[in-house]
C-alpha cells in the first residue's frame, strides 16, 4: 500500500473515533434515558422551542421564554454574561472643566459626527445652554467612526457616544452607513473635562444610547453579539441582554416602556424584499426587561424605525419610512389601531405632553434617498397630519431625532446636516437654529439639570423620553389621589421668584389640588421630597393643575424651587 494512502486511511480512522467519542458524550445511554425521564422532557421542550413559531401577542407568557441563539450559546457553553463586551482601554481625564454652570442651569449635549456633508476629521461633543440656546464648548473625540444618538450616565457625570459606523470603509464616512467592516469602540467621556476616560469593545456599532430606569445605561447595536444591552455606569459592565439570534430577523432601534418593565425594539425581516421587490414588513418585537426574552410580536409594516409610547404603556406609535406612514397600534394585542400619512422617510418620535399630537421627523430613511427636510405634527385620535413644515430655515437639512425640552414647550430636532432647531412646541414657530462646528452630523441629545448647589446633576431627558423624576407628561402629573378625606383648589402663583401665598394650611389626607400659575418669564420648579410631592415644571407663563394627597401625620413641609435659592413656600399640615 502506498505511503499516501496509509496516511489517508489512518485520517479518517481517528476522524471516526472522534465523531464517536463525542456522540457518546452528548447522547445518553438507554439506562440513563430509562432512569431520567426529566432530561427527555428537556430535550423535547428543546426542540419544540426550536422549531415552533416566535410567540404571539395572544400566545406570549409575561416572562418569555428562551429565544434559539439564547439555548445554542448555552450548548455552546459560550453564554458569558458581558459577551465579550468590555472595557478595552482607560485614561486620565481629570483636568478643568471645559465650561463653567451655576445652579439650576439646563444643559444639552449632543455630538456632531463626520458623516453627510460635515467637514470635521474627529467626532465632536457639543454642550449647549439649553435657555440661551448658545453653544459653550465642543471638544474632538478621537474615534474612528461616525457616531449617532448620545445620552449621560443618569447622574450626568459621563457622556456615552456610541461607536457608530467605521469610517475606513468609506462609505460609513458619505453616509453614516453601519453596514462596513469592523468595530469601532464605544466612547467614554467626562462630562466636566470633555476629556476621553475610556473605550468599551462591543464588538459590533452602537447605534443609539438612552437612560434606563434612572440606573442604566441602554444600547441598541448593530452586528455585535448584543444587538440590545444594558451597561452599569458605575462598572461599565453589562448587567443584561439580548443576542441577534432571538429577534429572528434584523433587530433595529428599541425603547423602553416608561415604567422600564419592557423594551419594544422594531425588527426587520432577514430577507428584505421579496422576488416583487416588494419590501417585506417587520414587526415589533416586545421584550421583557428583566428577563430579556421576547414575549410577543406584532407585525406593523415595511422598515419599521421608531417607537413612541405613551405615558401608560399601553399604546405605540411606529414610523414606517419605505411608506412614509405612522402607524398606532395596541401594546397589548398587537392590534393596528390606526395609520398616518407622514413627511418623507419618517424617523423619530416625540409625543406632546398630553398625548394628542405626534411629532413625526420626516429623514427620507427607507429608500427615500435620505433627502427629508421637515418635521409634522399629527393627530392621535384621528391619525391626521395637522400641520407639516421645515425643520431647518431654507431646508437644506434632514430631519433626524426630536426630542422634548423637561417643561414641554419646546422640541429640540436634529438635522443631519449640521444643525439642530428649536421650536415651541404648541405653535411650532422656530424659535432658534444651533449651527453645529464645521457642519458636524448630529443625531439626537440629552437634557442635564445642574443641582441649585451646583455640584451635581441629572439627565432629565433624551430620546427616550423624561427621566430623574422631571416629567411633563400630564398623565403622570395628575397622580391618582387616595379616597377619603375633602378636596379644595389652591391657587400658587409664581412672581418675582416667589411663592405665594409663602404659607399653606392643610389637614392630613386632604386631597388638595394645586392650580399653579408662573408669572415669571423664566422657568421654575417646585418639589418637596420630604412631602412626598414630585417635581412640577413650570415654563415662563405657564399653568398647571396637579393633585397632591398632604400626609396623614402632622408636620411643617417645604415646598421649593431649585431652580432659585430662597424661592419656597410653606405647607402646614394639621
């Protein structure tokens, strides 16, 4: 026999002996399959979760179950909790503060990326005074990438930038385009210093970042192995998340419900199109926030981008930019409840206060050759465009991100293409336009309230809505009241930063309910923790009306503004 074929044949001889080896270890022998009769139940509910089809809105169990990627990790032995992603470098970024606060200031940071038509060599973070509406420092990051939505950790103190699409493709530079080779990190950046601190590997392109539950801090990722995490600031480790594999299909941007229990995430079908070329429709997959397992899926339309939810979780609103429709739709069921005509190529979501209008930015995603320039206000009950018009002066933009100022008068709308606008939000008149630096790319933002003291801070909102318990949903302002005991109206008015009246008389359990009244032109709170009554925002000239249950047990409560030092009043309870 010739010397090659000896060769071949002991080849395959030991490739028989290793393929038998591991048959034996992964199949039981007849005794064991006898004698345990828990571990066949197992395999069977294995591969029945395998083979059924992803749950329904009627079918779904509260927890979920395991998705397929979640069980082969687990074969695999290769479900670590972080993944993999972690931090990769460190640095000093001490130093002084690249701007200066006083108490009570409102700050908005965004970043301004390379993509579109920006001129800049680095990504940027830009600090603006959100009440001058001035911009008081901008500092470079060096990062390979052009990256999109930014937020803070929630007690302000870093900016997380995610990594966004590489640059050295090419392409990702002209478009912001996440579909080129490699993985850029995830930036870390004192907010004081603007200085870098440290880079976080994912593996993939983070994509968007927002507040969790006032404690974490959430990504959306592309062509990593979490395409949806959350990451501890305080460790920079992820505590939990998702794997691509679970979805079923092309995991886009999510958003958690306001009470933080789930996470509605907009999927996309692995095969876009069909042999028609017809784009085929996503879904909208409902993820248990705890568990991170899908619960149920609600198909919604072609290239679904956006969620937007309503105060009570039980309503969404979804943009569909092939379609340029808004579609509304039931959280419980899954039911379509209503559709929209929108601009073109709609992208992000801001509900008004009151839940009446959707503000829709209409990008030209999905097809529409990202050439979007206005914004519309629609109607929710009748799903009906109210007014449509320009979110930039002469056009020249691409409507991006809105995202609600903490008092809810004013929307905040980035443009692609080196600007962000303010408008009031009741009139839609633009109130001002923030020229980026060298027409940097910027993509969304986060409000920061400095503390009266000066020496600390709160994310109040991003993309995602309100946080740090500054709200101005009024279905959240309007508490349900206990029964039992009487209810009066007391007017509190706001003038020349102060209360009056500066005392109130009370009796324990009294429903009250404050008709407040700013006279001022300037923004003020009132808050008091000790009695238990959750910050209020009021605008310059603005009224509200918010009921408040006194405590049952005598005492003297402080009502203040932080905003103002000295600005408060008194609430004698009997």
């Amino acid at each position: 026999m010739k010397w090659y074929r000896r060769i071949a044949i002991g080849f395959f001889i030991l490739l028989a002996l290793t393929v038998v080896a591991r048959w034996a270890q992964l199949w039981p022998t007849p005794a064991e399959s006898q004698s345990n009769p828990a571990a066949q139940t197992a395999r069977s509910q294995s591969a029945q979760s395998q083979s059924a089809p992803r749950p329904t809105a009627q079918q779904a169990a509260q927890q979920g179950t395991p998705g397929p990627a979640t069980e082969l990790l687990k074969l695999m032995a290769v479900d670590k909790p972080d993944f993999g992603i972690k931090v990769a470098q460190t640095f000093d970024s001490s130093g002084k503060p690249a701007y200066e606060t006083k108490g009570g200031d409102l700050l908005f940071f965004t970043n301004a990326s390379v993509s579109y038509n920006s001129t800049a060599d680095k990504p940027m973070i830009i600090v603006i005074d959100a009440r001058t509406r001035k911009i008081i420092a901008v500092a470079d990051v060096d990062m390979p990438s052009t990256p999109h939505g930014i937020t803070l950790s929630p007690d302000a103190k870093y900016i997380y930038l995610p990594s966004g699409p590489s640059v050295t493709g090419g392409r990702g530079r002209a478009e912001g385009f996440f579909g080129s080779p490699g993985a850029s990190p995830t930036a870390v950046v004192d907010a004081k210093t603007l200085k870098l601190a440290a880079l976080i590997n994912t593996g993939g392109s983070t994509h968007h970042t927002q507040v969790f539950a006032d404690k974490y801090v959430y990504f959306d990722s592309f062509r990593g192995p979490l395409p949806i995490f959350l990451l501890d600031p305080a460790t920079n480790k992820v505590v939990r998340g998702i794997p691509a594999g679970d979805f079923n299909g092309r995991p886009y941007i999510g958003f958690p419900s306001p009470d933080s229990k789930f996470i509605y995430v907009t999927v996309r079908p692995g095969i876009s199109r069909d042999a028609s070329g017809r784009e085929m429709d996503g879904w909208l997959s409902k993820i248990n926030a705890e568990t991170m397992q899908e619960i149920a899926t609600f198909p919604v339309g072609p290239g679904p981008v956006w969620t937007a939810i309503t105060q009570d979780g039980e309503t969404g609103y979804v943009t569909l930019a092939p379609v340029s429709k808004l579609v509304k739709l039931d959280l419980k069921t899954g039911k379509i409840l209503g559709a929209a005509p929108t601009g073109r190529g709609p992208y992000g979501i801001r509900l008004s206060p009151d839940e009446k209008i959707a503000y829709v930015a209409s990008k030209g995603e999905g097809g529409n050759g990202q050439k979007g320039a206005t914004f519309a206000a629609i109607d929710t009950s009748t799903m009906s465009i109210i007014r449509e018009q320009l979110s930039c002066p002469e056009g020249l933009c691409q409507a991006d991100h809105i995202i609600l100022s903490p008092d809810g008068k004013e929307l905040w709308v980035s443009n692609n293409l080196g600007s962000l606008s303010v408008f009031d939000r009741e009139t839609l008149k633009m109130l001002a336009t923030i020229q980026t630096p060298k027409l940097g790319d910027p993509h969304g933002g986060t409000f920061v309230q400095v503390a009266p003291d000066n020496r600390s801070a709160k994310v109040v909102a991003d993309i995602g809505g309100p946080h740090g318990g500054v709200n101005p949903y009024t279905p959240f302002a309007k508490a349900t009241a206990p029964t039992g005991g009487s209810s009066n109206a007391l007017t509190v008015v706001a003038k020349e930063f102060k209360f009056a009246p500066a005392t109130l008389d009370v009796t324990g359990g009294q429903k009250v309910t404050f008709e407040f009244e700013n006279k001022d032109e300037v923004d003020h709170n009132i808050v008091s923790q000790e009695g238990a009554f959750r910050e209020v925002i009021l605008g310059g000239s603005q009224k509200k009306t918010v009921e408040w249950t006194a405590p049952s047990k005598a005492g003297t409560f402080k009502f203040v503004c932080t905003y103002h030092r000295g600005m408060e009043m008194t609430v004698n309870v009997k």
